[in-house]
C-alpha cells in the first residue's frame, strides 16, 4: 500500500519551510514553471537620448540620420534561460519493531519533519544563497568586521544599491550569527519591535529601512560576512515536491517514506545589482 502524503502533509511542509527557511524573504517566484522545465525571460535593450535636430538648413551634409529624432536603430532582443537543475531525492525505512519499541517516536509523520528540518532545506537554502552570492552585482572582499566598523560597512552596501536605483522597498540583510552579534554591539543598531509576525518569518531587526534575518553560517559560502539583496534580483522555484508513505512491500517489513523535491534559483542578469555580498579575507 502507498499513501502519497503530498496533499495530507502539504500544509505542515509549508510550515517547517517557513520556520526554518528565510529564502521567501528575499526571492521571488514571479515565473510560471507549469509544464516547462525551462523558462525564457527576455532582454530588451533600450535607446541613447539625442539632441533633437530642429531647424535644419537646405543641404546639411553634416546631418548622418534622416531622423530627426536621431540615428535610428533596432533594439535587441536577447532571451535568458532558466532551466531547472536540482530534482534531489531521498529514501529511508522504518521498521515495524523499531516503531512500537521507540513508543511511535518514529512515525512516519514526525521522521518525515526531522528529515525536511535537518536535510532537504538545509541544503535547499545552502544552495540558493550560493547562487545568490556567486551572481552578486558586486561582491567586495575586505577587513574582518568589528563592531566600530560593520554599520560602515553595510551603509556602502546600501549605497551600491541606491545608486544602481535598486528599489529602498523590501531590501533585506542577511547576516551570520557572528556579523549580528557585532551589530547588537554597535551604537547605531536599530533595537525597533518587528512584530510578531515579521518575528515568525525570522526578522530579527530592522536598519536603515531593510528587514535584518540572521541565518547559520553553514549555510552560506566561506568567509561571508553579510549580504543586501532585494526579492527581485533572484527567482527561487520549487517546481516538485512530493512525499510518500509505502507500507507493506515486498522491500521490508515496515514504512518506506521516499521525497523528491525539484528546486533551482537564478539570479537574473538585469537585475544582479540588487545583490550586494561582503566577504571577509
């Protein structure tokens, strides 16, 4: 018998992913993945102003365009591909005897839980800050963070952002434990109440505007110190997840629970400099 426990425990999955993973925070799905494994998103260039030639005497030679309006050129059109790489999978089984003699400790349900808390987004969220890192607009290598420094050191993070007219809106910090501990140790920390709700997305502050969301260090690449991103510059999709319980096979004397989970993330080209990553050396 198999129970496919991807409607049943569809609502609880959510849950860990939002208690556990701080990735909805700064990506986006805008990008429909129904029945495609690729999606093309188009690049449109765009056009140079021109002086406007007004009043032009009978016989310019000078003139190169026949437009006024100035040297007339076609746009480019470019498409960029997101094809989805990550389809992980996993098995394991739990014996009946097991079962009964650790007093239901574990149940399908609950082993299913750990395996989603402590594997699969883990590794989900290791790998999309990875590829955010890796696309960053700009990624400055520098002096280890102190205390006097770090608000320094973000507010030029900042600056990169304002000055490639990234959106002030929903830009979020994402720090390591150790980058927070220096922050809280620094006079210009913001100490505002999030909320309870923003609390429960894993907003642990607020500064100079931006939601602070503190994440392990496992989970970043080496020597991160912190990263400013806005949810526009990377698209997150999870395509598949699907979860099952097969009880009573041939293959054992118990539950088999298997997973399968597609995800991928892209940073996209024009939108990169909404990325800001400073790494120690």
């Amino acid at each position: 018998m198999s129970v496919e426990l991807t409607a049943i425990y569809a609502p609880k999955t959510d849950e860990l992913f939002a208690a556990e993973s701080k990735i909805s925070l700064l990506t986006n799905t805008d990008y429909d993945w129904t029945g495609a494994h690729t999606v093309k998103v188009w690049k449109i260039s765009t056009s140079e102003m021109n002086d406007y030639s007004r009043n032009r005497a009978k016989g310019q030679s000078e003139v190169a365009s026949v437009s006024r309006y100035g040297e007339l050129i076609d746009l480019n059109a470019q498409t960029e591909e997101m094809t989805l790489k990550k389809d992980r999978s996993f098995i394991f089984n739990i014996d009946k005897l097991d079962m009964d003699e650790t007093a239901q400790q574990l149940a399908a349900e609950t082993a299913l839980a750990r395996q989603l808390r402590e594997v699969v987004i883990p590794e989900v969220d290791k790998y999309t800050y990875g590829v955010m890192a890796a696309g960053a607009g700009r990624t400055v290598v520098g002096e280890t963070t102190t205390p006097a420094n770090i608000y320094s050191l973000i507010l030029d993070g900042s600056e990169f952002l304002d000055d490639n007219e990234v959106p002030e809106t929903e830009r979020v910090l994402v720090v390591v434990p150790s980058t927070y501990t220096m922050l809280k140790q620094s006079d210009i920390f913001d100490k505002t109440d999030v909320g309870a709700e923003m609390r429960a997305r894993g907003v642990v502050a607020r500064l100079d505007g931006m939601n602070v969301i503190k994440i392990p260090s496992s989970r970043t690449p080496a020597n991160f110190g912190f990263m400013i991103a806005h949810p526009s510059a990377t698209t997150a999709p999870v395509k598949l997840e699907d979860y099952g319980m097969h009880e009573n096979t041939p293959l054992s004397s118990g539950t088999i629970v298997t997973g399968r989970i597609c995800y991928d993330a892209f940073v996209l080209d024009n939108k990169k400099k909404g990325i800001y990553v400073y790494k120690t050396k």
